[in-house]
C-alpha cells in the first residue's frame, strides 16, 4: 500500500474544466452580490432625496396635485359629479 506524501512533487492538476466552471461560479456570485449591494445604495440614496424634500423616513407619500376638498369628494359613478 502507497501512502500519499505531504509534499509530493507530481501534484494532481485540476482540469481546465472544473477551474473555469469554478471562476465562473466565483464571477456570477460576486456579479450578484454586487447588484445587491447597488440596490442598497440606491436605496439609502433615494431615502435621502426624499428626506431633503420633506419626506419623513418610512412614512407614507401624499399627493400634493390635488386640494383637500379634491380628496374628500366622492368621485364614483353614482356621485352625479
């Protein structure tokens, strides 16, 4: 029986296969993990646009086209309106 040495000069090479499949891998990954990240950003910098024109964090939009007495018609087929 042939014991495997700890530092043998015959190393076994990877196939040129299996390391493109692997970097491949490794680019799709970090290619994803990226997008997120830029996601993140984006999100936090729209976050701060919406701060600077008065928007308060995590609160809901309102409409500013239209007047409050707008709002509070009733605009349904069966209003007569």
């Amino acid at each position: 029986m042939k014991l495997p040495l700890p530092f043998r000069r015959d190393r076994p090479i990877i196939p040129s296969a299996n390391a493109q499949d692997h970097a491949e891998r490794l680019i799709a990954e970090s290619l994803r993990m990226l997008g997120q990240v830029c996601s993140k950003v984006a999100d936090a910098i729209e976050a701060q646009r919406l701060e600077r024109q008065g928007y308060a964090h995590n609160s809901y939009l309102r409409r500013l086209d239209l007047d409050e007495d707008d709002a509070k018609k009733p605009s349904g087929p069966g209003t007569g309106g």
